[in-house]
C-alpha cells in the first residue's frame, strides 16, 4: 500500500529539525555561534532519551557496572600524562599578514599558466571558495600573471598546500602573496582557561577533549568504594570539548559534545574477548534501538592506525548522506592509561586478584560514543517519506519518522476529533491520566486542525501512539488508539487505556 | 525505641561521601582541583534522580512547559546583552610583587601597636592563616615595628583592607610591604577561551555563567516550533562555570555547577501571582522529596538587593551545618531580558495574544537552583544517627540516610541470608527478576559478611529497601523485604515480589 523513499537529505532534515524544535542553531538571534546547536523541545527529549536508555543498559542492567559523574575541569597535569598536551594537535600555517591559521592540506592549491602553457606561479583558495564563481579568485591569478610579465591563460589544479613548500604558497584567505604563510606548526586542540583571577601559566586548565580520563584517575576511589570483582566497568556520559578547526556537516563534528564512555576493566588474558565482545554490543545497541543493520558496518583500525599501546580498535560506521562515518568506537587500551596514571603520580593503580593472590594492573575495553551523532543517525534511519494514495486516483506524501518507541520524544499524543466543548470534558480527563500515569516521556495534547493534519504532525516528529477522542468516546466510554507505523486503529475502553499504551511502548 | 541525633557535620559528610562513592575530590590522585568534585558510583545515581525528578515534575507533568538543552559555548554578544561582560564582576587588588589578586574585603588588617600604645603601621593576612599560630605573621609584624624604629608590642584587629586606603595595607600572600598593592579592580567572574586557533578579542567565547540566557535567546524558535500560548514556561537542566574568588563548604559553591532553570513566560499582569505561585512551588518541591519544612525558609530580598528590573525575588534557603544558605531563587524578572535580546538583535521577541490582538513582550518568572546544592541538602537532611539496643544492655549507632525512595541511588538490595551454594542460585534469580523488572534505578546484589553488617551499610546509602534470600525460601519460594526506616520485615511470595517492590517504592 505504501511506497518507501530514500532517506532524507542533510539540509532537509536541518529544516525538519528547526521547523518542528529538535534542533535550533545556537545564538541564532546574533547570527549564531559556529558549530554549535542547540537542542529544542523535541531534541532534548530524544538526547535525554538516548543516554537514558544507555545508562540503564549499561549501567542498570549489568552487575558489573558503575557509573561516573567527573568534572569537565580537571588537574592540567591529567592531560599531560594521556598525551593530549603533546599529541592533540594540529598541524596549521598563519598569515603574517591577516593571522588566518589554517591547515595546509586545507588550502587548495593552482597553478597559473600563461596561454603558452608557462607556469606563472600559484594561487590557493580554502574550500568554501567556489573557483569558477570567484571574481577574487580571477583577480588573484591576473595578479601573478601580471608579475610574470604575462597575461592569465588558465588554471591547472593541482593539490594542497601541503604537497608543495609553504613559502611558494599565497594565503588562501587575505590573498597575500606567496612567502606569507609560516611554516605549520602544531596547534592544541585543546580548549584552555584559567581557574581564579591571575592569566599565568600554573592556573591554566583545559575543558576536557574526553570523558575518559575522569574515569581513569578515578579508579582507586570507585573500586575502595565498590568493592568490585574483575570485569567490572566504570561509565560516564558527560561533554567534552575540542577546538576543532574542521566542523561541519550539521551535529556531526561539532566543538561542543557529548560521549558516553565505558572504561570496561579485565584481567590481561581476558582482554581479546571482552574487545570482541564490546564491538558486537556496541553495534547491537543501535540495532536494537531500531537503526537498519545495512546502514551500519564495523571497521577494524589498520595496524598503522592503531595507537602504539593499543591492541585492537574497531569504528562503528553509518552510512551518512555524504558516506560511511565514524559513529562509535572500541579501543582496547590495554594497561596504558592506569600505569601512565600512576607512574605520573606515584600512586598504585592494581586490582588485588585473589585467586591468584597478585596484585595485577586490569587491561582495559573502551566503549565510546557520541551521543549528538547516536541522535542524528537515529533521526537519518527513522525518517521516511511515503507514497499514500488520496483518494480520486491522487496520492500524497507522509513523512513519518520511525523511531523506536523507546526513543520517540513525545511517548502518546492524545487528540480530541475537533476542538469542542462537548469533547473538551472527557480529552482533558484522559490527556490527565496518560501525563501522570507514569509513562517514561512526554505526553501531548493536541486540538488544532483537522484530525488528519495532527496524525501527520505526531508521524513527522516519531510520536508512536495517538489516542483520539471522539463523540462516540461520551457513550461507549472508549477512545481510538491510532499506531503510527501502521496507522491501524484500535477501539479500547478508557479503564484499560494506560495499560494498553504501555504494553504498546514496551512496558 | 530509636533516638535520633542531630544532623551530620561537613567533615563527617565529606569523609560518608569519599567512603561510599557519593562524591570524590577531582583528580585527587594528582592532588586534587580546588573546589572541583566528581560524583561516584552513588552519587551519580542521586545526581541523576534529582534532575529526572524535577525534569518529570516540572516538564512532563505540566502541559505548560517544554524543555531545552542549550549549548554551553554562545555568541560572546548574548553576554554583553545580559549584563555579565559589564557588571558580572568582583573587585581585587593585586601585589605588584607576587601578583597574587585578592578581594580587598578577604583580606584581614590589623594594627601593630607599641608596647607604649603607639600605631606602627598594618599587618594584613588572608581569612586562612590562623594568626595565633603564623609564625610569619608574627615576623611580620616584627618588621613593621622594626621599620619604625620599635619594638613590637600587640596586634589590634581592625577589619579589612577594604576599610583602608588600599596603599597603606600590605600584601597578604608574600608579606610585600604597603603601596605594593594595587588600587582594587573589576575582574570578571566568567571563563573565556578562544573558539579556533586565533587567540583573539573577536574569538573569544566565555562558558556560560547560567543556563538561562541560552532559553531567552531561543524564545522565538521555542514559540515557533511548539505554538504555546501564555503563560508557559521553557525547563534547562546543563553545566554553568563561574571563576569565583571565594569557593568553598564541600559542593556548595563550586566553580562548575549544574542549574535546573525555569524561564516562565505570563502575560504582564500575571507576573505578580505567577511569582508567588513559583516560590510555593519551589519550597514543596523540597518538602515533597522529604526535607524537614523547618530547615527550609523564603527569604524575599530587600529592595536594595534587588536587580533594577527585578519586582521581586525570593531565596528558597536551607539551615547547612553553618547556618541559612541559599538553595534555590525565585526572580520576577519583568520584561526586561527578552526586550534586551530584541533591542541588541533587533529580532522581534514578542507574543501576539489573540484575546486582544496585541503584540505582548511577555513577563518572566525566573526559578533557579543547583543541582548540587539540592544534593547537598538531600544528603544532609537525610542523614541520622540511631542509637538502638544491641543486647546485653549495651547500644550501637545506626547511621540511616532516610531519603526519600525516589532519590535513593540503590533502589533494592538482594541478600542472600549467607554465602552459600545452596542460596546462591535461588539468590541470583531473584536478583535478576528485580534487576530487569523496570524499577527506576539501581539494585545491588551483595553476599559478604553478616546480613547485619549488609543491613547496615545499605541503610548508611539510603537504600529503601532490602530482599534477603533465606533457607526458608528454597521451600516457601517467598522472601523478606526489610524495609529501611522502620526496619520492619514482611515475607512476600517471590511472584508477588516485583510488584511489592514498586509498590513500596512508589510505582
């Protein structure tokens, strides 16, 4: 009956989501803050959906996990013995003349040759840069032409910045003649401040670039605490900060994140399964909360990928509209972190095995995802648009999203058949009882337009369940419970109402 | 047949909260962050309740409220717009010798005096430094006296050095004689950091000091996107960083911190009722998850207290162990933030009420709190010391956390009457059953020691209740419930388990 179309396209789903308050560009009022959203009525349901359900898999579920709440601010010298002080860097170049920083293998690089085919010397333009719609562009090569003593022939394109020495390279930005740009240096990817009054270098502290760490430095304490046996984990959703200089393709890369980070802690020998075990669990989570398995694959790092002490990572990667991206990823770390964290501080960091009576550092399984990028597949595999047939021989389109029930940010919508005083009574009475029954998110209630057009709003932001209320409801003391992916209609009595939307939410 | 002593002080909460994984110093392994904390294994569980309960209270429970999670980085204008960037300040002087920067009115003077009675000049040092016992002030001292040819005969207090021209006190970190302090200045109480490699004035973005300005810049998109006719409100639960000169009581006032903020939109002439309505409404949402009604006061601020737009605020305040501290506020705000946004942006932020057809800016009602400040007090306010009969005439300490079942970070624990073989499957079943039966929280499973040492240490976490598994139970297929307070203890059929258990936990 229904025909099912390709999912959506990037700036048709950023339009969905402004429309309809999941997502709103942040400061948007003052022109907005770069890479940054933030998340409206309807996305912050489905956020808090989504680290809800991960806690209580991860945490709730199992008797072998904790949870963990770390600062965002933590000791500077943390991130100097995880590496990210001297290692979280990227390479950029500067303009003397305007001080754009860029990477180099971001600047696009052309050669400009004379009509005689004679190499004139080169221009650069950043990405964004349209080259055949730019008059500075053209302007830009003239100019290098004219320096030759030549008139502009043509472009030949032939890399980045990178694949040539910077001092021949003009910037990309300002247009500044070649010899400009410095040398790349590295540059920190880290967000830094001060704690207190004085801008000195002892009272700098970074916004942590993970959650990781927190839980690394916090092992001691939650294991005197706990009292926890081997395999046991430590877990933690929190934001996390990176200065990214590439961002981009909506919440996808952005500065400001959130991750759910597992530290998954094994004996050495049982570190190979628990990895492998991890990956599959991992993959299985989007699974079950209803992402199509074909749009998800595991990609194991090459060995030149992998960090020095790591034995073994694996990406979870979804198939974006732009291609397969990173979604989530398991590193096993082995006992990196613990013996970095106490060798730097002196502390013992070992877990007393009393089988064997050695005290022992565990290996450790990372489990880590972002939850902006989770919320964004969930929104890509979730939306449809089908083909309806309208009756006279037409056909219209539904959008509906397809979240799982667990996920959707309104739970039950309840719909009076027109807005009526006679009907008001009764609506009001069972939007009541749904909204305090208990049910774990958002009931709406909703009387504007026509019955058709409401069940067509609820499908496009995933409400899996409407109840409609109509004149028939006075007499028969029944309402309509209308499903969203079938659209199939069930007549129930209001006593058995609750019950029967809970079963149909799963519980 | 129970006393109860009075409530727990800083360092005994403290000491409870390392032991038993509620809350952590920062990165302690590296000597901590100053006023920096991370919630463990429990507290994070609390952490969690706190903030579900009011996000269940005040958005799904209402149908005049919507939720937002705005980002924490904005566009640096929203906070000159706000009034943060000029007047979010505290002043200090700074040593011109040792650049220590100090609020004038921390800083302690006092007079050195001839044995004669003869003024020698100032001494100063900081509220730290107990002068009874400093060495080094006493050295000090004998320098002034010495400098005016004198030999040092008493100190004479006199208050701080904001009762003094600054140039006559001396610092009171490194002891630099008078005119080495500077006259004091503003120091702004935000974080800045630079968005993108360039550390300059037009990339710089401060961490945001509340949450709410991230809802008033969103009141359109919010309106837009839901169609909410007055009055209702936008919920925000998210991180806020204040670089306070003055931290300090354990979480109180921390310089990272969670707020739960409500921006409650009404028409101009229900401001005042509105008001009053949230100030309630605050005070019982303490009460109602279990805070003694005496501990807790309104405290309206005067008018000198009061904002220049503000027509009333309202402290909700709590009797810490060092007397009434604020815990959360009620600010009648007017109309005065949405017209400022839409001043600096020239967006227009209004409500077109359809009763009268107008174009409406409407008023505010601002309640705030912390997330960590109610943890405090839910701690605090829970905690008792029992003396009880332990036989033989003689008496032990109980200590019970009585918070209320909904904020407890263990729901249930299951125990097994001993470690045993013959318990242990029967023990784990039951375990399980509980574990997924969709209880909104943790249970814990624990087999060592005496089930009177177990009773104990879940009654010191506040756990409501306990399920012992016993040799009984293998052939009555029933178990005990023990409850917290009472300490009563009822057998149930284990099929009629689950549902006791939610029952007793409040559904």
């Amino acid at each position: 009956m229904t025909q099912t179309k390709p999912s959506i396209d990037l700036s048709s789903l950023m339009s969905l989501c402004k429309r309809r308050g999941f997502i709103f560009q942040s400061s948007e009022i003052y022109g907005g803050l770069a890479s940054t959203w933030d998340y409206g009525p309807l996305g912050v349901e489905l956020k808090r959906n989504i680290k809800d359900l991960w806690w209580r898999k991860n945490v709730w579920e199992r008797d072998d996990m904790v949870g963990l709440d770390a600062a965002i601010l933590m000791h500077p010298q943390v991130w100097v013995t995880s590496g990210h002080v001297a290692n979280f860097n990227d390479p950029l170049t500067e303009c003397k003349s305007c001080n754009a920083r860029i990477r180099p293998d971001h600047i696009k690089v052309i050669k400009v040759v004379s009509s005689e085919g004679q190499e004139l010397g080169l221009v650069s333009y950043n990405g964004a840069m349209a080259i055949t719609e730019s008059k500075e562009l053209r302007e830009r090569a003239d100019a290098v032409a004219k320096a030759a003593g030549q008139k502009f022939g043509k472009y030949e394109e032939t890399g980045t910045a990178a694949d040539f020495p910077i001092a021949q390279v003009p910037c990309p930005q300002c247009g500044a003649k070649a010899g400009n740009l410095t040398e790349p240096r590295l540059f920190n990817l880290m967000f830094d401040t001060y704690l207190g009054p004085v801008k000195a270098e002892d009272k700098k502290v970074f916004l942590r670039p993970e959650t990781a760490q927190g839980i690394f430095v916090n092992f001691n304490n939650v294991l005197t605490a706990t009292r926890k046996k081997l395999p046991f984990g430590i877990a933690q959703v929190g934001k996390a900060f990176r200065n990214e200089i590439t961002t981009g393709n909506f919440i996808f890369r952005t500065r400001e994140f959130e991750q759910m980070e597992i530290e998954y802690f094994v004996k050495p020998q049982q570190g190979e399964s628990a990895y492998l075990e991890w990956v599959e669990d991992c993959l299985n989570w989007y699974c079950n909360l209803g992402v199509k398995r074909e749009n998800l694959r595991i990609r194991p790092h090459d060995p030149e990928e992998l960090s020095h002490y790591s034995t073994g990572t694996s990406d979870i990667e979804y198939m974006f509209p732009w291609g397969w991206g990173e979604l989530s990823g398991v590193a096993s770390r082995t006992d990196f972190d613990l013996k970095a964290h106490s060798n730097a501080t002196g502390q013992t960091m070992t877990y007393f095995d009393e089988e064997t009576k050695e005290h022992i550092t565990p290996y450790v399984i990372e489990p880590s995802m972002g939850v902006e990028r989770a919320l964004m597949v969930f929104l890509l595999d979730a939306y449809n648009e089908e083909e309806m047939p309208a009756g006279g021989g037409k056909s219209e389109t539904r959008i509906v999203l397809r979240l799982h029930p667990a996920l959707a940010p309104v739970k039950v919508a309840v719909l009076p058949l027109s807005r009526n005083e006679k009907l008001a009574p009764l609506s009001s009475d069972v939007f009541n009882i749904v909204r305090r029954s208990g049910i774990n998110g958002m009931v709406q209630f909703d009387d504007s337009q026509s019955i058709g057009r409401r069940y067509r709003r609820q499908d496009e932001i995933g409400t899996p369940l409407c109840v409609t209320v109509d004149f028939d409801s006075l007499e028969d003391k029944s309402v309509t419970i209308r499903e969203r992916d079938s659209m199939q209609q069930v007549r129930v009595k209001t006593d058995d109402l609750v019950g029967e939307l809970k079963k149909r939410l799963g519980g």
